[in-house]
C-alpha cells in the first residue's frame, strides 16, 4: 500500500483539511505557500493518467469545496498535479497541489537552462 493509501486510511497521521466518501485532503508537510494542501482520491490511481472522467467530475466538486472551506477560492490558488517521471511526480498516487494565500509566482524552471531541453 503506498504512501497516500495509508494516509487516506488514517494509518498514517495527518493534519487533515476535509473530506467524503472519495476524497481526503491534508495540509502538504513541505509547504511551498501559506495555504498548501494535498487533495488525494481514496482510491488508488497512479496519476492523472488514470482517472476517469467520471472521478475527475467529482473531484472538481471537492477541490471547489475545499479551496472555499480554506478562504483562497475568492483571491485566487494554483493546483498543480505532477505526472510521471518527468513531471516531477515523486508519490505514484494522484494527488493536486492546492497553492494560495499569498501572490503566487512562476518560478520552477528559474534554475534551468533552456539549453537543457533542445
């Protein structure tokens, strides 16, 4: 069982946000904002990849809902989900990256060389 299993089963601790019958979200460890949160599905899935349409639906709903219970869905938040290797994702489990309460800048390539890419 990976890392987010456990922590949707509550076999883990975390500092939790909110949550339903499919999904859980806890405030990240390693902030990166003043408002960091994981949002996670029950289930297992992957990635992105994965996930049906249908689940995605519903986990919209649930990220408006939290992105409200946290007081950033009027001034703005980033969600962020890494896939894949290369995508920089480091828990093969589907997870978004809420980001807010603070002016947000884009800034993850500010180290790289273009060069690099071609």
């Amino acid at each position: 069982m990976c890392l987010f299993c456990k922590i949707a089963n509550k076999e883990i601790p975390s500092n939790a946000v909110a949550e339903n019958d499919h999904f859980f979200a806890f405030h990240d460890i390693n902030p990166k904002a003043p408002v960091h949160v994981l949002i996670i599905p029950k289930k297992h899935f992957d990635s992105f990849n994965d996930i049906t349409a249908e689940m995605m639906g519903k986990m919209t709903t649930f990220i408006h809902h939290v992105a409200k219970e946290l007081g950033i869905n009027e001034s703005g938040y980033r969600i962020i989900s890494n896939i894949g290797e290369d995508g920089g994702q480091e828990v093969k489990h589907l997870h978004f990256h809420l980001l807010g309460g603070a002016k947000l800048y884009w800034g993850h390539f500010a180290d790289a060389d273009s060069k690099d890419f071609f």
